[in-house]
C-alpha cells in the first residue's frame, strides 16, 4: 500500500491524474458486481480510444458533449474519457425532451452521447436542435468498458486537454434561483482529487462503493475521480436500491460510501433489519455525508449500526466539492473546519466579521470557479475583493469550525437534488388557465425540502389534478410540487420580485 497522497504540482490534466500518477496498471480501477474488473491498464486504453474516435469526428477540447446515460459503470468512465479531451456536461437521465430542449440549449450543446436503445427523450430534444446523437454500447463482460458507434473508430492521434482547458460543465442553481452551468477547468478538478485525497487519507487499498448520480458534484469527483487519484478502486453499482446495502458490504468489501441524507435515512431502514451482530466487522472505514445538513439522530444511529464515523461535508458545484470536512473529532451542529484555502464570514460591505458574527460565507483558493457560463453580469455580482460569496449564511466559531444558519439562495435541495424555482414557475405560468404563480422550498421529513407551489387562476381556474398532469408533461417527477394551493394573489416586492420565505413561512 502507498502512502497518503501528497499535492503534486505536475498533476494539472485529467490525463496527468491517470496516465502519470504511479497507478499500478495491473490494479483494478472499476469494478461491478457480474463484471470482470477495468484494471488502470484497461482504463487508459478506453480513454484513449474515446478521445481518438471523438477526435476523429472533427471533436476537440473546445466542444461541449452532453452525456445522458443510466447511472452504470460505462457511464463514469464515459465522463471521465470526454473530459480529458473535450468538455463534458453530463444530465440527468430523468429529464423530459423539454428540458434537455432547454439545456441543450444552454450548454451551447455539441453532440449528446445516449446509451444504445435508451433516453428517448433526449433523442428528441437533440433531432430538434440538429444536435448528433452518440450511441454508447456498455460491453457485459468488463466493468466500465464500452465503444460508440457506429462509425467511431478511432485511428488517429488522440488529442488530451490542458491544464486551462474546461473539463466539465455542472448544472447549479448557484446564488439566484436562475439555472446556472458551472465550468470548471482541468487544473482546479485536479487539485479538488488531490485535495480529497489528502482530507481522507486515501491510498491504493481505498475501495469506493459508488451510489451517487454522476451528473452530481459528489458522483463524479468525491466518489469517482478522487479514488482513482490514489490508485484505489470505484465499486459501480447499477440502479442502487438501499436494499442493496447489506449485500454489497458483505461481497465487496468497501472502504466508504457517500451519500445525501435521504439516502442514508433509506439506508438506515434497511440496516435495521439485519441482526446487530452481523454488521460488525464490516470493511467500512468511514461514510460520508454531503449535499444537505445531516439529522443528529440519523447520523448517530447509522454510526452505531456499523460502527464508523459519518464525516459530513458542506461544498458546492462552484468549488468542485468541498468546502469545510467535520473530521472527528467533529462538533456537534458544525460543519466543519474549511478544507479550502481560505474561507471568511463577510457582511454586506465586504468587511470580515469576528468569530460567532453571522455574515455571508466567502472563499479564495486554487479550487474556486472563475465564474458562471456566458453570465458577466451576474458573475461580477458574485465576487468582491477575489472573494467568492456563496449565498449561504453562517458564522465561525473561535476553534475555526463551520456553522450554517441560512442562505440566501432560493435553490429548493429535495433530499440532494438542487431544484430551481424559477423552472417550476415558468412552465405553471405556461398553463392557459394560471394567471399567476410561484413555486417555493416546504419542509419534509425525510427529503429535508420538498416543493409547493401558489397559483392563481383564471376563470374557470385549473383543478390540482390538472396542474400535475401539465407539469409531468414538461417536468421531470422530482420537479413536480408536493402541494398546490390556490390563491387571491402572490405575495412579492415592489420591483415584482416574489417573496418565496413567505409560502415557506405560511405553509411549512
């Protein structure tokens, strides 16, 4: 086993971190359950045909390929093999034709790669912007491994990023409620892997049990590249159900895990039904925790149930990931001491405020994001001084740990999925019978937030029934509001800005 990874400076490609990074190419880099596993050897061979037949296409560095394909071991090599020689922005599989009509869009979309016979609705959106569609084909037998075709050979040189080149675009909701695409660039996603590395200790001997979405921040860095960083292996599962826990921890042996609250609360429900006894000993050395604050009671019961620490994680898209790590020995309601290299709690001038002052979270590094796609406007909004402000309000204590009270941002994050308002209120105002809308963030005991909404109708006004139906026409499920009220008027200020705390407030 090696030692800790150390920062090193010459990692500053994608392809550094892979082909240059002291691997052993005999180790495995994915496994799946059913499959035989992708060595590091096998995994630049794939990257490098994909590059290949991708450059042989006439695609390079500059252009942007969307990726919609089920969350399966190609798929996370599929992402990691555009993003060293184009740029990536990968989907959520769940969306309908009209969003990636909209995101296509926005991405200034290349080509989109679907898997063979799947994602229908991204087929759609893609014929009605004169898109290509790129097949991919998953091969049974090789976990991770895959070809596109048809007519994606590959024959010439391939042609790898570098380090100012951007590796992926992320969808965010970032500091409005607006949809924002966050770019980010090879050097910064290289010093995030490093960075992680170090944080948890990695090593060869790691073993990641993958459950999270590729399209999330958490999928792609903390749970995928970071492990390969280190030299360690990726458990890909395929459709993970929490039921699946107990299975994979016995015949995998994984070292970690990460996951959204929601999930752990499912997760938790199923360990329950194991007799204590049979979930010690397991191979687990830590879980960890991101996208939404985590209970104290959840996280005591799951670390009692397998016996490990839960290390919770406040970040987000615009630094690759993490922002502050409650390492133990954590602090209650904290979310840790910042991993980033500088972090300030700011008021509203800009001053820097003193330990236990509520103000705006601020950071500075080598891991912050030069701002959002095509947004000068909003992005000289959202730094002052070199500070990237987040939003999110909180304070520090006189230790240099991390508490959140608030944000500022009106993102609705249903149990890990990051929801804009806006989207919501733009397809119900699409509606002929709704003269007025607004979406807005209720509390939800399992998910953290879900969605509702305040519409006002016309005469005769729309059933609730009816509002739903529209919506699924346009929206993915995840995006439709749990509850629908009718209403004289939607509250908002005087410049027509609406006041969302306030159906927070009256409906939570």
């Amino acid at each position: 086993m090696r030692n800790r990874m150390s920062d090193k400076s010459d990692i500053s490609t994608l392809h550094d971190l892979i082909f240059s990074n002291s691997q052993d190419p005999a180790s495995p880099a994915i496994e799946s359950p059913g499959s035989d596993p992708l060595t590091y050897r096998d995994l630049r061979e794939q990257i490098t045909c994909t590059v290949r037949a991708i450059n042989d296409r006439g695609l390079n560095t500059t252009n942007r390929i969307a990726v919609v394909t089920p969350n399966c071991p190609a798929t996370g090599v599929l992402i990691l093999s555009l993003m060293t020689g184009c740029v990536c922005a990968p989907l959520n599989p769940g969306y309908t034709a009209d969003e990636y009509d909209r995101y296509f869009a926005q991405f200034r979309t290349d080509a989109v790669v679907v898997q063979v016979n799947d994602s229908p609705a991204a087929r759609t959106a893609a014929t009605r912007r004169g898109i290509p569609v790129i097949e991919m084909v998953p091969a049974q037998d090789l976990a991770g491994r895959f070809t596109l075709g048809p007519g994606f050979t590959g024959t010439g040189n391939a042609r790898f990023a570098s380090p100012a080149d951007t590796a992926i675009l992320l969808q965010t909701s970032g500091t409005t409620s607006t949809p924002k695409v966050v770019p980010l660039t090879h050097r910064l996603i290289c010093s995030v892997a490093q960075r992680v590395c170090s944080t948890f200790g990695f090593t060869s001997a790691d073993r990641c049990l993958h459950i999270a979405p590729y399209y999330h921040t958490m999928g792609i860095f903390g749970n995928f590249i970071a492990p390969l960083c280190a030299g360690g292996t990726v458990i890909c599962t395929r459709d993970f159900i929490p039921s699946d826990i107990v299975p994979y921890l016995r015949t995998c042996r994984p070292t970690f895990y990460s996951a959204g609250p929601a999930m752990h609360r499912a997760i938790v429900k199923e360990l329950r039904k194991v007799p204590r006894g049979k979930l010690q000993g397991n191979s687990l050395r830590f879980i960890r925790s991101a996208s939404a604050a985590l209970p104290d009671p959840l996280r005591d019961e799951l670390e009692q149930l397998l016996g490990v620490p839960l290390i919770e994680t406040y970040g987000m898209s615009e630094v690759g990931g993490a922002i502050s790590t409650n390492l133990p020995p954590a602090k209650r309601g904290s979310v840790g001491r910042p991993v980033i290299e500088q972090l300030a709690i700011l008021d509203e001038r800009g001053t820097v405020l003193r330990p236990f002052e509520d103000g705006e979270i601020a950071v500075k590094g080598d891991v912050v994001f030069g701002g959002y796609d095509d947004d000068p406007e909003g992005n000289a909004a959202l730094f002052m001084d070199g500070w990237f402000r987040t939003g999110d309000i909180g304070y520090l204590d006189d230790e240099g740990y991390l508490y959140l009270t608030g944000r500022k941002k009106e993102v609705i994050n249903k149990g890990g999925e990051k929801i804009s308002p806006v989207e919501i209120d733009d397809v119900l105002m699409r509606h002929p019978s709704v003269e007025d809308a607004m979406s807005f963030r209720i509390d939800d005991p399992a998910l953290g937030e879900d969605i509702a909404a305040m519409v006002v109708g016309k005469n005769p006004p729309p059933s609730v029934g009816e509002l739903r139906n529209y919506l699924l026409d346009h929206l993915s499920p995840q995006k439709i509001p749990r509850k629908i009220w009718f209403v004289d008027t939607i509250p908002r200020t005087a410049n027509g800005k609406p006041l969302r705390y306030a159906g927070t407030r009256r409906y939570s």
